[in-house]
C-alpha cells in the first residue's frame, strides 16, 4: 500500500512550490477523514438519489474535502512547532511537512476556515450548532487556552470532531438531527482511530513532554484501549442495523490481528486511510442500497 502511496505522490505537486506546500500541509492522505462522512450523512440522510447532489450538499464535500483539512491541520501545525522538530513524520524523513512558519500560510490556513462559516446561511439551527462544534474542537485540539491534545484521553474523545462534518451534511439534507447511537457510536470510532494513530508519536512525544493517551498508557494498553473502544462502536452501530456493526465490527478484529501479527503500529498507521475508506464505501453503498430499495 505504501508503494501505491508513493507512486501516486509522484504526480503531486512539489512540496517545494507555495501551492505544492499547502497541499501536502492539508494532509491528502487524510483528505477523506472529514469528507467521507460527509458523503455518509449525506446518504442516509436521503430519501431519492437527486438528494445526493444537491448543491449544498456538494459544497459541503467540496469544503471538508480540501479548506476544512487546510484549516485542520494547519492549525496544528502552527501551534506545533516545538513539537514536531522530533516528529519523524516531519521533515525530509518523513512523509508530512515541516511547518515553515510563513504569515502568508497562516492567513490562508485562516481563510480556508472562515469560508465554511458562510454555510451557516444555508444550515438549520442544528446544523450550525454541529459546524460550531466542529470549528471549537478544530482549534482547540492544537491551540491555547484549552489544547486538548497535551490532555490524555480528552485528546481521544475531543477528536469525535471528525463525526460532525457528517453530522452537519446528514441536518442539512434531512433537517433534523441523525440517530443519537449513529453520532455516539461514529464518535467512539473516531476516538479509536485518533489514539492508534497516536502510537507512532509516543517517543517524540515524550521526549517534547507532551502527555498524551497513548505516551500514558503505552503501546500495547494503548491498542487494547483502542479495540475496546472501537468494539463498543461497533456495540452502538450493531443497534441500529446489523450491517453497521458488521462494518464497525471489522476494527476491533484488526486490532487484535495487529496485535498479534509482527506488523508494527507505525506501518499499520499508513494502511488505514485505505482501510477507512474501504469501510466508508462499504457504509455508502448500505445506504444507496436502502435509498434505491426502500
């Protein structure tokens, strides 16, 4: 999987070039952590295939798509200076940037948050508390006062903020709120997914003093952590459909392969925005089928 990474990054823009850098800053590995819910809420929240591509509802995956992870991890990266001097992800050695530190990037970073704001003309009261939620816990996970992810296990559950772009995409179609298990049971999820990939940080994260979930509980507990947290997603899902927890269900069993196989967790770690996004197209086509069947 690594190989296909690599060739595909082959015909990406040099991190070399102003645009080139704000493109491998937004993460594009990742750039379907926060759009794939969106296509998600948006299909469940449907009831004809026309409502797919409503225009709202493509502007919303067009912003979570690429802005959204720009004003995500640019956030981050600025308040992480310090930090990622020792991140082996950063730099010429790994497979992120290194922030540069340049005020014209932090006023595009900027920018590319704000836009999303202008959703709030076309969302319900419940939606645009959802994209408040997104944006408070977007900054505050990296920035003062509150910076959640220097807290262990505020940083785990603060990250259920990758739930809410599918949280705001679902109101915006249906109207109203989705399921309260769907959102508990995508926010466990999430949690999981936010500590395994902490795993990797845990030595450049100790030697910064950075306290985390995972630097505190250690490896091995941290991946028990995660598949309990994930059976437990996939527990609520279960509840609602079947289908739904089969697909959740897959995680916790990863974790346990994972746990037992000599794979490490800072190869796993680059695996799973394949695996998340063949399970999100899984949940997808569950949810086209239900549109064009129910």
């Amino acid at each position: 999987m690594s190989d296909v990474g690599e060739r595909l990054a082959a015909f990406a823009p040099s991190d070399q070039s102003f645009f080139g850098y704000l493109f491998w800053l937004s993460r594009p590995r990742f750039w379907l952590y926060l759009a794939g819910p969106v296509v998600v809420g948006v299909v469940y929240a449907a009831d004809s295939p026309a409502e797919f591509f409503q225009p709202l509802a493509l502007a919303l995956f067009a912003w979570f798509l690429i802005p959204a992870n720009l004003f995500l991890y640019g956030v981050n990266d600025i308040f992480d200076v310090d930090i990622d001097e020792k991140n082996p992800k950063k730099g010429e050695g790994g497979r992120e940037v290194q922030y540069t530190g340049d005020g014209i990037v932090v006023m595009v970073v900027y920018l590319a948050g704000a836009v999303g704001t202008l959703f709030g003309f076309a969302l319900t009261i419940q939606g645009i508390y959802a994209l408040a939620a997104f944006y408070f816990l977007a900054v505050e996970y990296s920035a003062p006062p509150l910076r959640f992810k220097t807290t262990p296990f505020l940083d785990s559950l603060s990250n259920g903020l990758y739930v809410l772009p599918g949280v705001v995409a679902y109101i915006a179609i249906a109207g109203e709120s989705p399921p309260l298990l769907a959102v508990a049971g995508g926010w466990l999820w999430t949690m999981g997914m936010h500590t395994f990939s902490a795993v990797p940080d845990i030595e450049p994260d100790r030697e910064a003093g950075i306290d985390t979930t995972a630097t505190v509980l250690g490896e091995r507990p941290t991946l028990v952590y995660c598949g309990a947290v994930w059976l437990a997603a996939a527990v609520l899902m279960g509840l609602l459909h079947p289908f739904l927890g089969a697909v959740f269900g897959a995680y916790p069993v990863l974790t346990v392969l994972f746990a037992l196989s000599s794979v490490s967790v800072d190869r796993a770690y680059w695996w799973f925005p394949v695996i998340n996004t063949v399970a999100g197209a899984a949940l997808t086509m569950g949810g086209v089928w239900v549109v064009l069947n129910g």
